[in-house]
C-alpha cells in the first residue's frame, strides 16, 4: 500500500470533518442573513464546500480500491492516471478551502467560532504544503501525469501579475515531511526523472 | 456529429470569453483594494473563475476530439464517459458563474460595469437551463452515467432544508429548448429508459 495515498486519504477524511464544522458554522448566517446579499454570499461558499463535500465522497473510495490493488498503479493504466488528476483538483480545493476560512476569519473574528475557524485554517495550511509534496512527488514518479488542468491557484502561477496575488499563499513555508524537501515544477515535470514506485522511492538518473 | 456536444462547445467558448470579461473586471478591485478583506474577496473569485478557465481549456479539445470520432460514444467508453462527468462539472461550473455575476452585481450595480454584468448574469443564466436540459437528455441516453459527484447545486438538492436555498435558483424558468421539456431527476436516471444515441433520439419503453 502506498504511504502517499494513505496520507491522502487521511487528509481528506480530516478536510470532510472540517468541511461539515465549517458549513455548520455557516448555517446560521444564512439564515439570518441581513439582507440578500449577506445571504447569497454564505450560502455561495457553503454550497462550493458542499461540493468539494460530494467530491470528496466520490474520490475516497476509489482511493481505497485503489490502495487494494497496487500492481495496477501504473502509468498505462488510464483509471489510475484519472485518479491521481482527481486528487491533483483536490489540491486546488485546499487551497480554495483556506481561502474560505480566511475570508471566515474577517466577518467571525469576534465570535465564539474564531478559535475553531483558525485550527481548521492551520490544519488546511499544513495539508495543503503536504498534498503539494506529494503531488510533486507523484509527478516524479508518473512522468507529470497526476497534474490536472485546474490544480493550480492563480497564486502560484507563473506568468500572472503579482498584483493579483495574495502575498500570504505565494510563499512556502517551511515543513517537516522527508518528502517534500525537493521542489519540481509541477507544469514541466523533469523528463529525466525514473518512473520511480508508489513507496516514496526517488530515483534520479 | 451531436447536435448536444455542438451547442456545449459553443457555450463553453462563450463562457469562456465571459469569464475573461469578467477577470478583467475584477482586476481593478483587486489591485485597488480598500483593505487586506476586500482584496481577497475580489481575489478568490478570481481565482475560482480562472481554475474554471483551465478547466474549460482543457475540456473543449476533447469534446472536439470526441466530436470527430462518435463511434467511440459509447457506454463501454470510460474515457467518453468520463468526458460526459467532466461536462456535468462544468454545469455546476456555470450555476456557480451565475451566483459570481450575481454577487459582482450588488457590489458593481452604480457602476460601468453594471449593464455588462447584467449581459451575462443573463447569458449565463440561459446556458445553465441549457446545460441541465442536456444533461438530463445525455443521462437518459447513458443510463446515469453522465452524472459526476458534485454536479449538482445545494440549490437543488433534495434533502436540504429550504432554509440553504436561495429562492430564484431553485425554480426553473420555462425554455424554448426543444430538448428540455422532460425532467428528468439526474441522481436516480430512469432505469426503464432505454440507452438512445447522441443524435437526440429518445425511446421510452
């Protein structure tokens, strides 16, 4: 079984709990919106966080299945290939994800949700530096196909104005996973690099 | 080739170009931001609007591609089917462009940009009855298949209380689209329904 999927998995179960606090701290907002607009802005992100929800509920198992049947964890295999672009979105939907609870931290600053709203928005941070190792890694091993058209925020592109980016979520910071220490370009994966195995094995030639 | 991939294709290129107007309308509150909140606020739909871009790239010359081979539109296909899932996403994509373009409209509504947002609050509006219209056919004639995870708005989700909802998303306006007359519920396809062709064609046992 592969040691990066099972992080994953774990990650997406914790961002599910946190997927159902965070719509449960929303709820009463719209309900007692103030005005339409109020409302339509709450329920705006409850609703892509219920999506990221249901997206979630579909990717797990297929994960899970995945895991059981590592000898068709290969780069021929189209399914896995499609798997691995999936979970390259959910990356996308961290980063989104903390962009939510951010914005949550401006109007819940006051409120007793504040405390719960920054763990989760730690949380989310620390996962979404690993899931970007790990992405890192995984297009190592495959050649650059786990990358998926959408999986990277506007804040770390190249080629985009820097006036459109939040300073915040353009810089790493530093972390503990043994994996990540090396930074790829996800969009020009290094051709160089071996086909390597799901173990966390790094090849260089 | 499918009278339903054609209008698609013409949608996804004219929310294309929406989606570029619309970056570049929230460009200046972006980069004249009032404070850290506004700036993010403007930013992350930016963003979100972008990924959708990415998306749409890279969506279009695969339809394009499957357009020019429709002997492979088949149930047995993964990789058509799997095309069919990632255009159900990009319905969901355009509901969550009309609530971008309704939130934009109380924020921009005394200024130049109103008129132009209201252009395509209403274009959009018009695909996204499309879209579902044709989704629903495409899901008849696929069996189900055609439904992605994460398809579908909190907006009209049975089992959600009322009180999530935002009322004018969650009535559909009568159409002119000949195909769109019959609703079909998209998460429990009629299984009597038998399996038809890309053409339009409908038998119903």
């Amino acid at each position: 079984m592969s040691e990066q999927f099972i992080e994953l998995r774990k990650m997406f179960l914790r961002t599910k709990d946190d997927i159902h606090n965070f719509m449960d701290i929303l709820t009463p907002r719209i309900e007692n919106a103030k005005d339409d607009h109020e409302r339509l802005y709450y329920h705006h992100i409850y609703e892509e966080e219920e999506q990221r929800l249901d997206r979630l509920n579909a990717l797990i198992p297929k994960m899970e299945s995945s895991l059981e049947s590592e000898l068709l964890q290969t780069p021929e295999n189209t399914e896995f290939i499609r798997l691995l672009q999936d979970i390259s979105l959910e990356k996308f939907g961290l980063h989104n994800f903390l962009e939510h609870l951010d914005l949550a931290l401006f109007t819940f600053k006051d409120t007793e949700y504040a405390e719960r709203l920054h763990q989760m928005r730690n949380t989310t941070n620390t996962d979404y530096q690993t899931i970007k190792g790990i992405m890192n890694l995984l297009n190592q091993q495959f050649d650059g196909a786990a990358f998926a058209a959408g999986s990277i925020p506007t804040d770390e592109k190249e080629g985009v104005n820097d006036s459109l980016k939040i300073e915040k979520y353009t810089t790493t910071p530093a972390h503990d996973h043994e994996d990540h220490n090396e930074r790829v370009t996800e969009k020009k994966p290094m051709k160089r690099l071996t086909v390597g195995s799901l173990k966390g094995k790094k090849e260089v030639i």
